[in-house]
C-alpha cells in the first residue's frame, strides 16, 4: 500500500531532550515536506526535500533540522525541545512537489513539558 | 508571495443541505489550488486540484470547486451534505513551475465543517 509512515504518532517529552520524528515513504517521491498543525493556523511548512541532500527552509524553520540521505526518508530532529513546539506534525511527499498535491501521513502529537 | 483566507472557520449545514465553503487565495502568478479534508486523528486527504485546466475541478465524494479568477476564489461545494463529511476543510496554493517559487504549499486556516441531522 501507497502511504507515507510518522513514528511516533504520540510522544510526551521534556523541555531540552532530543528527539528525532521518522518519515518513510515508499512511492519514489523525490519530494518531501514537514508541517506542523496548530489551531487557528492551519499547517504551516517546517522544511521541505526536492531530492536526497537538497533540503530547505520553510516558513517556521527554528529549532527543527532535517536531514535527506535516502530518497525514502526523511527525519524530523528538534535538537532541544521547547513548549512552544508542542503540536501536530505531519510529513509529507509527492511526485512533483505542490503542484501535485502531497501524500501526508497520519500525524505525530508532539508535547514538550 | 501567496496567501489564502478561507471565510468562516466553522460551517454548520443540515444533513442533505448544500455545502459552500469559502476560499480566496492571493497569488503573484497563476496559482495551482488544492482542497484537503482532514477527519479526527487522521492526516490530510486530498479532495481535488485545479491545475489550469478546466475551471470547473470534481473531487472525491462528491465534492466540486471552481477557479474563478476574477475573484480570485476556489470555493468548495457539495450538493447535499451527508453526515461522513463531516470533518477540516483545508484550502491551500502553490506557484505553478514558470515562477520558479513552486517549493510549497501554502494552507489556510481551515473550516471545521458539521453536518446536523
């Protein structure tokens, strides 16, 4: 089956601790996209991928790195968690960036204590 | 730049009832427009896109939008509502490939859609 997979869907941390959100595609997208959902704002673009090692800023890049060394994956780091990131993330991929529409997955619920 | 605003950030209609939800995009150049639907605890699905071809776009479900450049809308609307549409509406633009710009989607806020029986 065609589908983009986050893990965790739910994670609980704490102010300061690293933690890495994973991506996996399996349909040879060469695009990639983070976004975080938060009410009232609609989903708003962390960090996209055209292809393995191109990536780049969003509209909300602080305090997220990602990395693209496989076309199939595409990780979610936040290197020191603050409260403010606490919200819904979804990854996304696709054929031919926007202009085809992303395939998104089913959301990663993230809160920072 | 490129922006959308979609009016009403609830919509409540009668089941069987005509669904109308409001998007307005503002775009540089010829935009590429999508409409997503998220339901409860699940990612976003697309519905349908208009991509310069027909003005008229029919979705899933039985949803349809029209580009309408004039007004610079892509409204979404449905015939007659059921209670499984009831979920998020997401609006969102991208720049089509001659701008160069064509890197990302750009959302709107979303309209909570309920469906009363």
């Amino acid at each position: 089956e065609a589908q983009v997979t986050q893990n965790p869907r739910y994670l609980i941390t704490v102010t300061g601790k690293k933690l890495t959100v994973t991506c996996s595609q399996n349909m040879n997208h060469e695009y990639m996209s983070w976004y975080r959902q938060d009410p009232g704002l609609g989903l708003r673009q962390i960090y996209y991928s055209m292809n393995v090692e191109v990536t780049d800023k969003g509209d909300v890049p602080e305090g997220y790195k990602v990395s693209r060394k496989e076309k199939r994956n595409f990780p979610l780091i936040l290197e020191s968690p603050s409260p403010n990131q606490t919200s819904l993330y979804f990854c996304a991929s696709s054929f031919r960036g926007a202009r085809g529409g992303y395939t998104f997955g089913s959301g990663t619920r993230l809160t920072v204590v | 730049a490129q922006s959308v605003t979609q009016l009403g950030s609830h919509v409540s209609v009668s089941e069987g009832a005509l669904v109308l939800l409001r998007c307005n995009y503002s775009s540089s150049v010829p935009p590429y427009l999508f409409w997503y639907v998220q339901y409860p605890n699940q990612g976003l699905q697309l519905l349908l896109k208009y991509t310069s071809a027909a003005t008229l776009v029919k979705g899933i479900n039985g949803f349809e939008a029209e580009f309408k450049k004039s007004e610079t809308s892509f409204h979404l609307t449905k015939p007659s509502a059921h209670m499984s549409d009831a979920a998020e509406y997401f609006c969102a633009v991208s720049a089509p490939i001659s701008s160069g710009s064509a890197r990302q989607l750009t959302f709107g806020s979303g309209t909570q859609l309920t469906v009363l029986p």
